[in-house]
C-alpha cells in the first residue's frame, strides 16, 4: 500500500478527461496555473502542496503537439522541485509516436527523443495509451505501462450485432493486431495491401480476402488525415463489403480528415476521449470514455497493485 496522498493534475491538453478521471478516484482535480508569457514561452506552477505526494499528470499530446509536450515537461520539473514523492505522466496520446525508426538516412528517431525528455524532465514511470508500436516501451530505462483500449472495442462489437462481422486490417503494419482481434471475436481477417507515395498520402493497392456480404471491422491506433481507412473501405466496398466500422483509439484528426471521412465509404467511425473530440462533428463518429480504464489504473499503481489484471 501505498502511504503518499494522491493527487491528479491536468495539463491543457486534456481537462476534460482529466476531471473524469479525479471523479472516478473519488479526488478533487489538483490545482494548476498553466499559461503563455507575451513572447510565447510557457509558464507552469502548482497551486497547493504537493511533497511528499504520489502525483499523476493527465496530458495527451495532440495539436499544438509541442506546446503540450514543454508544458508536460514543465509539469514535471515543476513536481520533482516541489518535492513530489512519484511523478506519473499519464500521456493519452503519445506524441511522435511514428517517428520510432529511421525510415530515411539523416532522420531522428523522434519517439525515443521524447522518452528521454520526460525521463530528464523527472518522470519516474509513465501510463500510456495504446502507443502505436510496441518498441516505445524500450525507449525508456523507467516503468511503463501501457494501456489498451481494445477491450472497450471488442465488447462494443459483441453488444452491437454485427451480423457477419470480418476484421479488417487497413495495412499489412496493422495485421498482427487485427489477427489478435479477430480471435477473441472469432471471425476471419481480411488485409489491405497499401503504398504510401509520400508523408500524408495513401493509395490501396490490392485486397487479400473474400470480404463480400461481410461487415468489416477496423481496429487501428489512430486516425489522422483518415487516408489509410478511407483507401481501405473504398477497396473492401469494391470488393462486396456490406458495411465498415473503423475502431480507433486517438481521433487526431487532421487537415480535413472529417469531411473525407464523412464522404468515404465509411459508415462508422468509433474513437476514444484520449483526444477531445466533439461527437457532433461528424454524423458518422461515436467517442467512448476510457476515463474509467485510466482512473483504475492510476489507483492500481498508487495501491502497488498490477495493471495486467484489467486486461485479462
């Protein structure tokens, strides 16, 4: 058991989230002063003690992506120096995530860039969500927990009646995932073939699978410009698709995303609150809380209690 107080923190990348959270643990959200000076520099600072506590930071990592990463690391420094007893981040969405390799000669490997700021910044583990390669975690010499939200998918798709449900891996990058999928729901796995001509852009190639009269199932990390799933359900449409639902867990997003999406083939789109997302945005999408999966990790931690136990 762990005897230092716990106390949540929001960043401002996710107050919302981070006020369900402290409401599930049954806390009050701690307070926090987080500004901009004139020239565009960040300012935070704790507004009530917090040494000798077991402190948890609720921050995810979309746009501005780097105005919330300096202000988490300032979070963090900002906890160490006031005598914190743990510092936690719980990142729910990992930023730079995709820069994990060098895909090109003269490239950072921007995810591993990241792990070591937060680790210099004062983190002493870190919870996050559904990373988008596994291999993150070895970017970091400190406990990390990963969580997933693929549990919250699997029990939408056995509540909601797909009639004849099939999973669809929109790349063949995603098809170990959505071969994992496939077995807990028992069904057949189809595969994209795609090329990716440059950052930003998708062309699908060609479809491995008999989809037709099929209800396909996509489950992926992230949509961001929304091209990979909307090549995908044009292709599996193509090929006698009766529908596709496209799982994900970090809406990001971006550019016109929403409307491409709204004009796709896609005839639904389910993401978490790991990204605030407004539900109204497209007719197409639907946000599932994981505020209940974050706050009952964070108490398992704080309570010195394992975290696999949620996934078994």
């Amino acid at each position: 058991m762990n005897n230092h107080p716990l106390k949540v923190f929001s960043g401002s990348g996710s107050p919302g989230l981070a006020k369900s959270i402290a409401e599930h643990l049954v806390v009050p959200l701690g307070k926090m002063e987080l500004k901009k000076f004139n020239n565009g520099e960040t300012y935070a600072r704790f507004l009530e003690n917090i040494r000798g506590c077991d402190i948890f930071l609720v921050q995810s990592l979309h746009g501005p992506v780097n105005d919330y990463l300096v202000e988490l690391l300032l979070m963090l420094d900002a906890a160490k120096r006031a005598s914190a007893a743990r510092v936690t981040p719980v990142i729910t969405h990992y930023a730079y995530a995709r820069q994990d390799w060098k895909a090109a000669s003269r490239e950072p490997i921007t995810a591993k860039l990241v792990a070591d700021l937060l680790s210099t910044a004062g983190a002493d583990r870190v919870i996050a969500l559904d990373l988008h390669s596994e291999q993150i975690q070895g970017f970091f010499n400190m406990p990390v927990d990963v969580l997933t939200a693929m549990p919250k998918f699997l029990k939408y798709v056995k509540e909601n009646g797909f009639s004849n449900p099939m999973v669809l891996a929109p790349d063949a990058g995603s098809a170990k995932k959505s071969t994992k999928a496939a077995a807990k729901l028992g069904v057949d796995v189809a595969i994209v073939n795609k090329r990716r001509p440059k950052h930003g852009e998708v062309e699908a190639s060609h479809l491995i699978g008999n989809v037709k009269g099929k209800d396909c199932i996509v489950f992926d990390d992230m949509i961001d410009t929304g091209g990979t799933i909307c090549a995908a359900a044009k292709t599996v449409k193509s090929g006698g698709a009766s529908s596709v639902t496209v799982f994900a867990t970090h809406g990001i997003f971006s550019n016109n995303a929403l409307q491409k999406i709204e004009k796709s083939a896609i005839d639904k789109v389910v993401v978490t609150n790991s990204i605030p997302v407004d539900a109204k945005a497209l007719k197409k999408l639907e946000v599932l809380d994981v505020s209940d999966l974050l706050a009952e990790s964070i108490k398992r931690i704080h309570e010195n209690k394992s975290i696999s136990k949620l996934f078994e």
